[in-house]
C-alpha cells in the first residue's frame, strides 16, 4: 500500500488560525436570508442602494444586526457585493 510522503514544513512554520464565524454571519448562508434578499432585490427592481446601477445582487442592513438592526425588509436594500464589500471594508 503505498504511503503518503510527508509534509515539508519550514522551521518555525504554524497553521494559520481559523476565523470563527459567530452566530450572525452563519445565518448568512441559510435558505431563508436567500429567499429574503431575492425580495429585496425584486422589491428595488435589481438597483444598487450604494452605486445607482443595475445588476444588484445581495441584500444590505440600513442599521446592522451588529448595532441592532433586524431582518426587516424596511431595514434592507439592494446591492452589488462588490459595493457592499468596500462599503464594509472586506470585513468577511
């Protein structure tokens, strides 16, 4: 059977530390925040709240769940991820 060859692993080399995710970035993913954010992109006919241009794709908190802010779709707006992404700073 043949045998894996080992790992070379410079001097003083560690693993990279994994980012943990906390609760609210894990609702991110779930089938019910995709269903919410299509209706708000359809409610805002697919133009970004942050550029004025069409072709928006995910959803964007007013007022963020980190400071209070809800799921409301009163709180939400469309936008392009890569305008949600500098207006965040590439925070994920």
């Amino acid at each position: 059977m043949p045998r894996k060859p080992p790992l070379h692993r410079p001097h003083g080399w560690t693993p990279a530390k994994r980012v943990r995710r906390d609760r609210l970035d894990r609702e991110y993913g779930t089938q019910r925040w995709r269903k919410l954010a299509a209706a708000v992109i359809a409610r805002d006919q697919g133009i970004c709240h942050l550029c004025g241009r069409p072709g928006a794709d995910t959803a964007h908190h007013l007022i963020e769940k980190r400071r209070g802010g809800t799921d409301d779709p009163a709180n939400l707006r469309a936008v392009h991820r890569g305008c949600h992404n500098r207006a965040h700073g590439r925070r994920r």
